[in-house]
C-alpha cells in the first residue's frame, strides 16, 4: 500500500476587473504643487466608454480629495488587464 499525498488547493484569486487604470493629477500645494497617482481595476459596462471611464474615475478622486478639483491631469491610461 501506498501512502496518499494530499495537496491543498491554491487560494483563489481576489477579483479584478477586466480593466486596470492609472491617473495621476497635478495641483497647486502652498508655493508650489503636489502630484496625486491613483491606480485600481474595472469591469465596464457595455457601451462604457474610454471618456466615461476617465470623466468616472476623475470625479472619484476628487470627490475623495476636493483639493484635487481643477486639477492637471498628467496621465490617464485604462487598459485590459491581462497579461
């Protein structure tokens, strides 16, 4: 008889969006400015757009952190998250 081996299943992977995005903004911080970088995952709805996403995810952040309103914005990519 054989001894059995047993392996544990892997953990499954947290959920993610189909998308990943980044934006950074820029604003005017006292003499000079401050840059913000925000990154995370989406899952689109049909007939969401890129200028959806984009006009989403700006006003989240600046509704997160209102010195950000009228911000610069330095970098915008959303992209499908797959590699």
């Amino acid at each position: 008889m054989h001894p059995q081996t047993y392996q544990q299943a892997p953990a499954p992977a947290p959920t993610q969006g189909t998308h990943h995005w980044i934006l950074t903004l820029e604003a005017p911080h006292g003499s000079g400015k401050a840059a913000h970088t925000a990154q995370g995952s989406l899952t689109p709805a049909a007939g969401y757009t890129r200028a959806n996403a984009f006009t989403d995810l700006y006003n989240a952040l600046v509704e997160r952190n209102p010195k950000l309103r009228g911000a610069t914005v330095v970098f915008f990519s959303v992209e499908p998250n797959a590699l």
